[in-house]
C-alpha cells in the first residue's frame, strides 16, 4: 500500500512521513519494507510479535469507551529509533520474527477473550499498515472498533487510508515535540508531518488522545509543553484529553533518571493554564491526576487506580452529577474490566 513504482526499479513509500526511496533488494528505513524486483512488500502481514488483551486505559484512552477491553497487537519494526524505547526488543531488531496470526486469528482472539475493540500498538502500527487495514475492516464488520497507538509520523495519505476503520488514535509526543530532541534521541528530522497527521486525523473525525513523554532534563521544558498544549487546544480543541506521562530509564537512554513527579505536576499546571480541559499524568499510579475531573465545576467525575476505573461518577449522558456538564467521553461505559492486562504471547 502506498508506494510507487519508478522506472530504475527502486521504489517510493509514502505510508509514513520518512517517504523513503528503496533501491531493488534493499528494505526502508523501518526494516519491514522491502523492495523485490521493483514491488514493495510488507515482510511482517500477519505476523504478529505481540498480543495481549488491555484495558483500553493502558494505551492510554481516557475518555473513549472506558473501562473496555482491547485486543492488542504488534509486528516487529519501527520508523523511529528512539534511545528510550520500552519495547526495543521488537522495534529495533533486524531479524524478522512473528507468529502466525492472520487478520481473522485477530478478530477471533478478540471476541474469545470478551474486547471490545482491536489495538494496533506497541511498535508503530504505521509501518504494519496492510495488516492493521485487513484486521481493521474485518473486526469493523463484527462491531469492534479500533485503535492506533502511534507516534503519528505518518503520511496524511496513510492517515486518510485508514480512517474509515479508525475510531480512536493516541499520539504520542515525545520531549514536548521539540525537534531538536527528535532529532537528537530519536533520529526523527522534522516534527512537522506529526501535526499534519494530526490535522488530517481531526477531519476525519477519528478520536484523539495525545501523549506526551516528559524526559528529565533533555524534555522537560515547560515552555514546550505549553506550547504543545496550546497548538492541542487551538487545532485539535480543548476537549482533547492530554496526557503528561513520567519517563523511566531503558534501553539506551539509562543515564536519565525517572521523571520526578514535581516535574510532571509543574507540566500539568502549564497545560492546564493552555486551556486543555483533560490533563492527566500518567505512570504515576495512585495520582490525582490519573482521574478526570468536571471542566466546570471540578467535581471527580472517574476515578482511577493505573488503568483501573475505580468509580464511576457521572450520570445520564456522561453529566456531571453537581453541575450537570457534559464530559466529553465517547461511546459508553464497559463495567466489569479489571484493568489487569494479560499476554496471549
Ligand atoms: S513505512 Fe518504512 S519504508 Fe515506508 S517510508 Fe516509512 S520507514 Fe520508509
């Protein structure tokens, strides 16, 4: 899916924003493209490195079918290369691997383990974009929805190819979206095609939570941040929830500690001063802020524990029992969830 032909043999991807030029026999930049005799393969279809069941807090999406159960799945690759990935075992390796799982295993796994949704996540789902497009329509046909979890470097083509299945996306920011630490921690060039997708996504109506991932010291700045929350509130609008989530160390960026928590209270207060409605902080179990408040009245309206909805304050209509606001939350409560993950391998 969207690449073209030229006539030398190599071939141009425009699925994410790298739009990488492949010669004949080479692969791009993500590792699972590759071009054979002038045609663009996908190497990881229906090979899935990863599946588990998730609360759909986990990815994170707070105001969108809360409390429901997502089939998540991955393949191996990823269009960045970010010194903090938490999951470079199957994002950064260059050997292929994955298990069986065509797009019909997926949507089968999902109902047999009672979701209500499918989850394209962990590595880039961009990049596996055939693989989510064929699980997506057939899990749409059965009354699932769908979920991306991406870094949102990915082309306003591709957006616009998958929106007809896409319900909901979580957009993860990194370092405030200063790009001169993509460039240096994720060998990211330019941040820009993130908020064109983004613009796009909006568009299509596709439901948006964005994340942002607050690194000591090289991403922590508060100006970005509010920047960030300001460009959220003006073109995505103020409804959009924003979650401030807490670096730990891995991979290769061990030398940064974990994110204190002052840090990401002074974020929350600037993103909250932007005029975004919905700000949470994220890997910070039993915070405050893990829960959502009225915008109007500041009454608790959900309340979390990690990705747990430990109660469920609002009445008809997702109102605010005090002052009777609207919340903005997407389609309904799923009671029941556990907010306990688990692996299917
Ligand atoms: S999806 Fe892969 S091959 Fe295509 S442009 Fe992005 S990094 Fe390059």
């Amino acid at each position: 899916m969207l690449y073209r032909k030229r006539q030398d043999g190599k071939v141009d991807c425009f699925l994410c924003a790298r739009r990488c030029l492949i010669n004949d026999g080479a692969t791009g930049f993500c590792l699972v493209r590759k071009n054979e005799n002038g045609t663009l393969f996908s190497l990881v279809y229906g090979k899935a490195i990863s599946a588990s069941v998730d609360p759909i807090e986990k990815k994170p999406l707070s105001h969108f079918n809360p409390g429901a159960l997502v089939m998540s799945i991955a393949t191996m690759g990823c269009n960045f290369r970010c010194q903090f990935c938490d999951n470079w075992m199957i994002s950064q390796e260059k050997n292929i691997d994955g298990k069986n799982l065509p797009p019909e295993q997926v949507v089968k796994a999902a109902g047999e383990n009672s979701c209500q949704g499918i989850s394209y996540t962990y590595t880039e789902p961009t990049i596996f974009m055939e693989y989510a497009y064929d699980t997506a329509k057939l899990a749409r046909q059965v009354g699932f929805f769908n979920t991306f979890v991406t870094n949102g470097y990915m082309t306003p083509e591709a957006v616009k190819m998958i929106a007809p299945y896409l319900d909901a996306a979580t957009v993860d920011f990194k370092g405030g979206a200063d790009p001169e630490f993509y460039r240096a921690v994720s060998a990211v060039p330019s941040v820009a095609p993130i908020f064109e997708a983004l613009k796009e996504m909006k568009r299509k109506d596709i439901h948006v939570e964005i994340t942002n991932l607050v690194v000591p010291k090289i991403g922590d700045s508060l100006e970005r941040i509010k920047e960030l929350a300001v460009w959220i509130r003006d073109a995505l609008g103020k409804d959009t929830p924003f979650h401030l989530l807490r670096f730990h160390p891995d991979y290769k960026l061990t030398s940064a500690p974990a994110t204190p928590v002052e840090t990401l209270e002074k974020a929350y207060v600037a993103a909250k001063e932007a005029g975004l409605n919905y700000v949470y902080l994220g890997n910070v179990p039993g915070h405050a802020c893990e829960s959502t408040y009225c915008p109007n009245c500041n009454e608790l309206v959900v309340k979390r524990y990690a990705f747990e909805i430990v109660r469920w304050n609002l009445v008809k209509d997702m109102r605010c029992p005090v002052c009777g606001t609207q919340v903005a939350i997407k389609g309904k409560l799923h009671a029941g969830g556990h907010g306990l993950p688990y692996a299917l391998f």
